[in-house]
C-alpha cells in the first residue's frame, strides 16, 4: 500500500511522536511511506537533536519526505507561500498517486477534499474550531472517547464517518532501566537519591498545567510529606515569556529546591526514575505522556482531559483528578506518596493495561483496518 501523510510541520510534540510510530509501523507492515511537511521546526528551538533524529530515522526508514512552501511572514509573503504551497501539495498527491490520503493537519484537509480524493484525517488536538480549511474526511480517526464528542460537537463530524484508533507506543518502554541506569542519571542531573520522585513531561505552558502540580504540593501537601519528594519536569519552555510563568508558581509555593528542570529528552529512562508521574493537562485528545508512563510501570495520576477514562481505570491502575483541581491531585499525591504498597498495585496494573490495549502494533493493525475501508469505499 503507497500512503501519503499531511503534516504541517514537525515540533516537539505528541503529534511528531505519533507519526514517527505510525510511520515505523507501517513500513514494518511493508507499507511505502511519503510525507508531505514544511518542515522541523519550532519557536525559540535552540536544540535541534529532536528534529535532527527524527529526521534521521526517516531517513533510515526510507520514508519519502516532501518539502512545500511555508506560510510564513508578511502579508504579501504568507499569501504567495500559502498558494505555493498548495500547488506543491496538489503536483505531489499526483505525482505519487497514494492508495490512501491521511491528513495529520486540519487545516490540510481542503485540498485532497477539493481534487475530489477520498481522505483519512486524525483529530490531534482539542483546541481546533471550524474554519474554511477544514473539511471533513471520508473517514475521521479519533484517538478517544472524548476526541470523539470534541470532534461531533465542535467540528460537527458525522458520527457514522467516526472510526476510534487509540495512540500506540513502541514496547521499548517496558523494558527496565537497570538501577546503576538510574542512579546514574540522578547523579548526572543532581536529582536526590534519597527522595520520591514526582515526575511530569511535556511542553512547559499553561495549557500543560504544570502550575496545578506545583499549587498541589506547595499548598496541599502537609510540610512533612513536602519535604520527602523532589519534583522533575522534562520539557522545553513554550516560549520566554513561560519562562517566567513557571518561575513564578516555583516562587509561589516555596519549592525553589525541590524541583529540576530537563530540556526535552528521551523521556523514557525519567519515567522508570520517577516515583509517580503526574499529567495536569487542561488540553488533550489522549495525553501519550501517560500511557508511556504506564507502560514504563511508574505510578500515573493525571487529570480529567481527553484520554484519561480510555487509559485508567481510577483506583486500579492508577488516578484521575478534576482538571484544574489542585486539591484534588494533592489528596491521591497524598494516598500513594504515603502508601508503597497502592503505588506499585498502579504501576503493575498501568502496565499491564498499557500493554494490552496502547501498543504500537494495536495501532498500526486499528488504523491499517480504516485505511482498507477507505479503499473499498465507492
């Protein structure tokens, strides 16, 4: 099968993760791969070594990657780029002449829509509202339940075009980190040995709510239990002004010795290091981050937003807070902080969960199945 993705662009996100894995799947399956992208890139992006390995796999894959023009700026500028660029996308789905059309980006599912191409298209994100580049695929993947609801009732999809695919993550992660592994990466990045670990990854902005787990500990924890835990966010800053958004609630809630801040990274030996990790998010359409900590078999509490009822089961492999809730998180912080015991109940059953159901494999088969579908579409 020749398939072609539409990707805007490739930033350090959950979606460049999700496309990296879907591609790797598919070319295992024996697929050919093409991507059409204006690029890897993003703001303020000092560290490229993300989009350079990135690239770099790609390459080794054998994926085709095509290159278009980017809208980018003055007016004048952005106008002439943006029909360059939609030129470029049109010359290119005629020239590969793909078996299936899977659009990464929203605001790419006019143009196979206006050649008359049957399409499949992802819901990556739950901040998207209905505008004139959009249009509706043949067939829709949603990544959850509540991606699902988000995409009827703010994007108006038809629910009969609606197919479910969860995210799937390589199975690397279930591999343990010997203990010399981790003790060396504590002492690589001044982290304390002798405390718990609580843990988050994700871009550092508001909309990831690093704020909530900070408020959690600063103001809900008791001093005793305070002074027990070391906080870890692995992550780059979204941009200089959240820089200083940070440092204020680090300032806050009194923990200026108590956290360490990573640059985005392999995130996978920091769940294993970590004693519980945490995802505030107020915005997701699956929040990846947990099922890798589930699978990675550390203790995963995350709140409310898209994904959290398709992952956890609350109370048997892990816990879901009320987005925003401070308090809230700092109750069950406080339930497995206190309670080794329930911590490792959760991370065994997270894992277990997480390879049952959030496999690269699962999701690479799930998605193959629509793209058949799509095929013997008339």
């Amino acid at each position: 099968m020749k398939i072609l993705y539409l990707n805007m662009r490739f930033a350090k996100n959950g979606l460049s993760t999700n496309i990296r894995d879907l591609t790797r799947g598919m070319i295992e399956d024996g697929h050919e791969m093409h991507i059409v992208t204006t690029g890897f890139w993003g703001k303020d992006v000092t560290d490229t070594s993300f989009f350079d390995d990135l690239k770099k796999e790609f390459k080794d894959l054998g994926v085709h990657i095509h290159y278009m023009a980017n809208p980018t700026g003055n007016s004048l500028k952005k106008v002439y780029n943006a029909i360059k660029g939609f030129v470029q996308v049109i010359s290119y789905i005629r020239k590969i002449n793909p078996d299936v059309i899977h659009s990464h980006s929203p605001n790419m599912t006019f143009v196979p829509y206006l050649m008359g191409k049957k399409f499949v298209s992802t819901v990556h994100a739950d901040t998207i509202t209905p505008n004139f580049r959009y249009k509706h695929p043949t067939l829709l993947i949603a990544v959850s339940e509540g991606s699902k609801e988000f995409t009827k009732r703010v994007m108006h999809s038809p629910e009969k075009t609606i197919r479910m695919v969860y995210h799937g993550i390589d199975k690397r992660f279930s591999i343990p980190e010997t203990k010399e592994s981790i003790l060396s990466l504590k002492e690589k990045n001044g982290i304390p040995k002798d405390k718990l670990i609580i843990g988050a990854v994700g871009r550092i902005i508001a909309m990831k709510g690093q704020d909530v787990l900070l408020n959690a500990i600063g103001q809900y924890l008791s001093p005793d239990l305070k002074q027990k835990i070391h906080i870890v966010l692995v992550g780059d800053y979204e941009s200089k002004h959240t820089v200083s958004w940070l440092d204020n609630f680090i300032k806050a809630n009194q923990v200026e010795d108590q956290i360490t801040i990573l640059s985005f990274r392999d995130p996978k030996p920091y769940y294993q290091m970590f004693d519980i990790f945490v995802l505030p998010s107020r915005s997701d359409t699956f929040g990846l981050v947990a099922v890798e900590a589930m699978m990675s078999g550390c203790c995963t509490i995350r709140s409310d937003s898209n994904g959290a009822y398709d992952q956890i089961n609350h109370g048997e492999n892990g816990f879901i807070f009320e987005m925003d809730d401070a308090k809230g998180l700092a109750s069950y912080l406080d339930k497995v902080l206190n309670n080794k015991k329930l911590r490792n109940k959760l991370s065994v059953n997270g894992k277990q969960k997480a390879l049952t159901q959030f496999t690269q494999k699962a999701m690479v088969d799930n998605t193959l199945k629509v793209y058949e579908e799509l095929i013997n579409m008339n």
